[in-house]
C-alpha cells in the first residue's frame, strides 16, 4: 500500500516506460504550456526524451515556451567537453523538443534565484541513483540541503563511469539541493532494471531518511514509472 500522495505505476519493459513517462510529462505541458522543468540526465530517461522528441516533430506538442532548468553538473570541465550534463541536457531533451528557454546550473545562489523569477519547479523529472541521490545530492542529505557543491562519493564515481567509456568522472559536482527537488509542484522518479530493485523499495518502503535522499521524495506528489525488473 503506497502512501499518499505516491503514484507507483509498473510497465512491462523500457520502452513501455518510455510511453507512459511521455504520456505524464505531455499531459503537464498541454495543462500548463509554460511548465517549468527540472531535467535529469543518465541512461533512465532517455528513451523517454526520444519519444517526446518523435512527438514535438511530428508536432503532437508544442514545447517552445517550456523552460528546462538544468539538475546537476560537473565541476572542472570545458564548455566543450563531451562529458558536460550541459551538453547532454541540451542534445537529449532541450534540441530534440524544440525548447527555447533554459536555466543552466553555474554558481547556487543565481541558480535559485533564476528558480524563484521563474516561480519555482513546476515538475521534477528524475533518475535514482543506486545510493538514492538525486540529482548529485548523495548521502546524507536533509531536505533542506541547498543547492551546492559538493564531491561525489565512490557509489556515485562508479555508477557515472557507465556514460564516459575511458574518460574518466570528475570528482565534484554542483547539484540543485533538496530543497529545490522538494519544492517542486510534481515530480515523476523513472527506474529502470533489476540493478534498482533494492533502492527502490527502500526509496518506497523504507525509513525516511537523509541516508537514503530519494527516501524524502514521499512528502511530495511523486509519480514513480518503473520497469518490472525494477520492482517485482
Ligand atoms: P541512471 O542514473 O539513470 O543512468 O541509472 C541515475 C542516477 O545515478 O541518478
């Protein structure tokens, strides 16, 4: 039995998640044609940014006054440099659904001050990091933590080694806080495969705790779409 306010919907594979992740986020964007976006990237969601890409082309819906707003970065790295969450946001979901209005995360404080102008999150989207971070808020971290910088811990430096092949992962990170995540009006968590099935249920089931940040998700309205590998 979920908590209030928890929506758990399980679809049989990715691209099933894929759809009905497209389906939520485009139900948003037609209610409210001006949604502010908090955007991960990582492998998760990105068959779900593919298909809202399809769709923005064939012109299903229109995305052009949405604003992305970036959730995590690197620290130390070019402009230009292939492993940028930047550059990643931007190929995968800001280019491909036609967005023309971004905030980039650079230095916390005019980050959440772009947040407040903009008139908060509207939605979250979201992955689940293996140690429930979200975003690169890692354990521990309270709902009040702010947006920061911070190093990333050995869980994290090994589950992001899986985007870069030989190049290697920067050490520290800025992230969007808690406190920006849990302000969000919705948020929608994607989890994909039986490597999540045990963050999942603690995320879910589990005490609600720093030591688990996605865990502090259920005090917020939060959509979670899993794959069955993630949950059964
Ligand atoms: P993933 O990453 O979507 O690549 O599994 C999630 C995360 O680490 O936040």
């Amino acid at each position: 039995m979920m908590q209030a306010g928890v929506t758990l919907d399980i679809q049989p594979d990715s691209q099933a998640l894929a759809v009905q992740a497209a389906d939520f986020i485009a139900a948003q964007v037609r209610a409210k044609p001006t949604l502010s976006i908090l955007v991960a990237t990582g492998n998760t969601p990105m068959p779900t940014y593919a298909e809202l890409g399809r769709r923005a082309a064939r012109g299903d819906i229109d995305f052009s006054r949405v604003t992305a707003v970036q959730l995590d970065e690197y620290l130390g790295l070019s402009d230009h440099d292939p492993r940028s969450l930047w550059g990643w946001m931007e190929r995968s979901f800001v280019t491909p659904l036609g967005i023309r209005q971004s905030i980039r995360l650079a230095d916390p404080a005019a980050f959440e001050a772009d947040i407040a102008a903009l008139g908060g999150i509207d939605l979250a989207i979201l992955g689940l990091g293996p140690n429930g971070h979200l975003g690169f808020n890692e354990p521990p971290s309270p709902p009040t933590a702010p947006t920061r910088v911070l190093a990333l811990t050995p869980a994290s430096l090994e589950s992001n080694r899986a985007y870069w092949g030989e190049l290697s992962v920067p050490t520290h990170a800025i992230t969007a806080g808690m406190n920006v995540i849990l302000s969000a009006r919705a948020v929608l968590l994607l989890v994909n495969g039986a490597h999540k099935r045990d963050i999942l249920r603690r995320t879910l089931e589990g005490p609600e705790t720093p030591d688990v940040p996605s865990s502090l998700l259920r005090r917020v309205p939060l959509t979670v779409i899993a794959d069955e590998a993630a949950w059964t």
